[in-house]
C-alpha cells in the first residue's frame, strides 16, 4: 500500500514512542513537530488504510499492516544513515536529517544495493 511520505513519518513516529499502551497523539506531535491537529488528521487517514487502529481521545495502535509499513520504512531510514555516518563520514545529526528525507524517495533497487553493500561490508 503507498502512502505520502508524510504519512510514513507518522507511522515510524508512532512505531518509535508506541509500547504496549499505543501511542498518545501530543508524544507523536511533539516528536514530529507538528499540532495535535495534525497528528488528528494523520491518524483518521491512517485508519482509513487500515494502518492504525484509534479511539477517540485514547492511544493510536499500529495494525500488522501499520507495523509492516512501520518498520520497512524504519529499516530504510536506520540504513540510509548508517550508510551515510559508516561510508561516507557524515556527521551523525546531518546523516539522521538526510536519511529522513531520503527514505521516501530512494528505489527499490537502489535500497536493496545500499542493503546489499552494507551486509557485504559488515561481513568484511
């Protein structure tokens, strides 16, 4: 299923501060920099994919479907900017900005190649 790239920053925020209470809509909003009404917006389009499941003024829960999507996109942004810190010496707070960005837009194929140099170089 493709969603915005908007949308995945909201899901992986929710996948980060969620346990197994859920996640509260002001923790995702201040995480993402965003109102509450924002984050209220985000999540009824999120439950209508079936991503998320939410009561009124409660938690947000990812669905398996939102926890699928959830750390896909999670594993392209902590790839992204291992890749960039381990590879080409991006500082740390610049590879964590840039790999936020880039994992929306990359391909398939070129992130299977980064997954694939990355294995090949932990092996090393």
């Amino acid at each position: 299923m493709e969603v915005s790239p908007s949308l995945e920053d909201y899901l992986e925020a929710v996948l980060e501060i969620a346990d197994e209470g859920g996640a509260r809509t002001t923790d995702v909003a201040e995480r993402l920099g965003v109102s509450k009404a924002s984050v209220n917006q985000a999540m009824g389009i999120l439950a209508d994919h079936g991503l998320v499941e939410r009561e009124r003024y409660g938690p947000v829960f990812l669905t398996e479907n939102g926890m699928a999507l959830a750390q896909a996109v999670q594993r392209r942004h902590q790839t992204i900017k291992a890749f960039l810190v381990m590879v080409l010496g991006v500082e740390e707070e610049i590879a964590e900005k840039d790999a936020c960005q880039i994992e929306h837009v990359v391909s398939k194929d070129t992130m299977n190649r980064i997954i694939e140099f990355m294995e090949r170089r932990k092996d090393a």
